[in-house]
C-alpha cells in the first residue's frame, strides 16, 4: 500500500485550486521550516494556549466542572465523571 501521506504532498506541492491541497502544502511548509509549529493543534497545546481555549482544558482545570451543574452532580462519583470525559470524545 502506498504511503498516503506522501501521496497527498506530492499533489499539494503545486497549489492546487482545491482547498484541502493549499492547506496540505502549508502544513509540509510549516514542517520543513517550523513556523506552523506555532499554529499547530500540538504547539499551542504545549503553549497552553489551545488548553485555555478548549473545553477539555478547562474541564480538566476544573473551571469548567465548577461551572456546570450536571459536572457538579457527577462530581459526586469521581469515576462517573472520568468516563463521562471518556465519552464525550475528550483527547485526553
């Protein structure tokens, strides 16, 4: 099986008119230099920018727990609330 990824770079190399083709080449450019490190879903969840951002974050803070009435409920039962997140699709 060819190597998808490697596939789809070589299509995005010349900006294609299609949207999913620039967005591609952008991401290989910010690879081979670094500055997309910055945008990057991983370089700002390292910032702790993304984390701010991002229900997840707070959920895990605890702000958001504090916020919400049902996460109050669930907070009685620390292991409901655990699979709650894990249900509700969190990353972590």
């Amino acid at each position: 099986m060819k190597n998808l990824a490697t596939e789809r770079r070589s299509v995005a190399v010349g900006s294609g008119p299609c949207a999913r083709d620039r967005y591609t080449e952008e991401q290989i450019r910010s690879r081979r230099s670094g500055t997309a490190q910055r945008t990057s879903g991983t370089a700002r969840r390292a910032s702790g920018t993304a984390r701010r951002a991002s229900g997840t974050a707070r959920r895990a803070s605890g702000t958001a727990r504090r916020a919400s009435g049902t996460a109050r409920r669930a907070s009685a039962d620390p292991a409901a609330t655990r699979l709650g997140v894990r249900r509700r699709g969190a990353p972590r």
